[in-house]
C-alpha cells in the first residue's frame, strides 16, 4: 500500500473543568475513531486557516485566540501519514455542536477516564497523557526520588544502547518520516530533558510560571549545528551533553524534597501540571526517541539488504 503523507490542523479545546472535547470520525483516514477535532489541510489554505474553518463550519463556535501548542504525528487506516499541528483554542463563542457529516458523535471527556465505547486513536491516547490533561495518576505520584533516577538512567541507556547499534556512517541518514537522523533524535532527546527539567526548575522558584510545550523551534539550533558539522565531531559533542544533562537533572532532583516534586501550575494552554509531570514526561520522551531509533535502525538494514541486491 502507498504510503502517503498529509498535513492536518487539530483543535485543543478545554472546558474550565478540565475536560477534552473530543469527536468520532465518520470517514477519513481516522473513520470510526476518537480524536480532538481535525481537518486535513489542503495545498490551498494554510494550518491556521484550516483550523478556522473547522471550528466555524464543522463545530459551529466562533474562535477565539489560539495558539501552535504542539505537531503529532498519525497513521490512518490507508497507511496516510499525517504530520498533525495542535492549535490550543481559548475563549470561543458558542457550544460545540456537530453541523457536518464530518464527525458522528462528540463529547467532553476527561482525559485520564475515557468513557468505555470509546476508541480513542492510540496517537492522541498517547499525547493526551504525555501532557498529563486530567492531572498525575497516583502511580506516579507515588514514585520516590531514586525512583525517578533510577528510570531516567535506565531510558538514557536504552536510547544510547539503540544509537549505539547503528553504523557510524548511517548516524546521519535521513529514512524517518520526520526526517531525522540518528544523531538528531538523540540530540532532541538530551534538549528535551534540558528543557523541561529548566521548566520544572521554574515552577518551583517562579510564582505563577506557566511553561510552554517543547516543539521543533526549540531545538532547531542544535539540528542546524548537526548538519553543517563533521558528524564525529558533532556526536561526541551530543554525548558529552547528554551525559552533563544526565548529571545535572539527576542532582537536582535529589536536592528537592518530595513535596517540591508535587507542586503543581498551570500551563500556556491553562492545563493543569505538575512537576513530577515533566519528569515523567522526560521518562516517556527518551522512550519515545528508543521506537524511532529501532524503526530506524530497521529502514537501514532493509536499506542495506536492498542495495546488495
């Protein structure tokens, strides 16, 4: 099947009691699933317009400000892959209500207790809890400082041991469909943690800091840096980072209490987070880096095994 790849807008849209507007697909690439509303966006419209036209014409609410919050990326059922941009949206006019044969069904729902009968796209189930809409769950809560450590050591070393497997001289090649080398997914890696743990930092000592979502801006410095630079060079300087980042966050989490790690605010989107929230989020990011590393190491070997004949 022939792969396809697609830009869509999705609409963040949450009520004062912390619940998701979320809607169920008719046809599409995500018929019959669950997700926050969205609209493909065409060659002639750009994101933001299309996230107009979805809130007035699919919705029927008038939009207030919105803002970039973060890019997903989807799979539908015919292979599309879509790069999603989420726009979180603030002060629209109206009730959402269904006016196209778009969606099927919607709702509010809290985040961290799905209704049963619904079928949440595994994409957005997933990015739903990494931003923790609904709050920390109380196995997190329950987590101990060396617990932290222990599993943040653990997800930095499989991440390196999978970089690791690579060949030097594919570390740069470009097969993903985000269109990452190796290097620069493990660079990512290290620059998220350094953000979020600088963001954790805040919110303890800065009254009422809201932090922004890490996205693709914020790093771009290091991926420029990586593709005008001797890759050698460049992944011995990302190596000696991540092990200065490692050192680092680890300390300053053993310098807190407990109750520091708990403290909560809110975000740019007003969503409800917690420090201990950015710290698993670091854990689940460095996961997330180990699937691309292994989907990347595979197009290579299968790469490789294509150019022997």
């Amino acid at each position: 099947m022939t792969e396809q790849q697609l830009i869509g807008s999705m609409a963040l849209l949450v009520r004062d009691d912390q619940k998701v507007l979320l809607v169920k697909h008719e046809k599409g690439p995500f018929a019959e699933e669950w997700t926050m509303p969205f609209v493909l966006v065409p060659d002639s419209l750009t994101a933001e317009e299309s996230l107009e036209l979805l809130l007035k014409e699919d919705l029927s609410i008038t939009p207030g400000p919105y803002d970039f919050y973060d890019t997903i990326y989807m799979t539908g059922h015919g292979n599309e892959h879509v790069v999603v941009n989420i726009f979180t949206c603030i002060d629209w006019v109206g009730e959402p209500k269904i006016v196209s044969d778009v969606y099927v069904d919607a709702g509010w729902s809290s985040p961290s207790a799905i209704p049963d009968g619904i079928v949440l796209n595994n994409s957005i189930q997933r990015w739903l809890s990494e931003a923790c809409v609904g709050g920390t769950d109380q196995q997190v809560r329950s987590l101990s400082k060396n617990d932290i450590c222990a599993q943040l050591t653990e997800a930095r070393g499989n991440l390196l041991a999978a970089f690791d497997r690579i060949s030097p001289k594919h570390r740069l090649d470009l097969l993903s469909l985000e269109k990452i080398s190796a290097l620069e997914i493990l660079a990512l890696a290290v620059e998220f943690e350094d953000y979020l743990i600088c963001a954790a930092t805040k919110m303890i000592t800065e009254d009422n800091f809201r932090p922004e979502p890490f996205n693709v801006q914020q790093w771009r410095r290091t991926r420029e840096l990586l593709a005008g630079a001797e890759s050698r060079n460049m992944e011995s300087s990302v190596r000696s980072l991540l092990s200065k980042v490692a050192i680092l966050t680890d300390s300053w989490i053993k310098m807190q209490d407990e109750q520091a790690l708990l403290s909560w605010g809110t975000d740019a989107s007003n969503l409800p987070i917690s420090v201990l929230d950015q710290l698993t989020k670091v854990i689940r990011n460095y996961e997330i880096q180990l699937d691309q590393l292994t989907e990347l190491e595979s197009k290579i070997q299968i790469a490789e095994r294509a150019s022997q004949g």
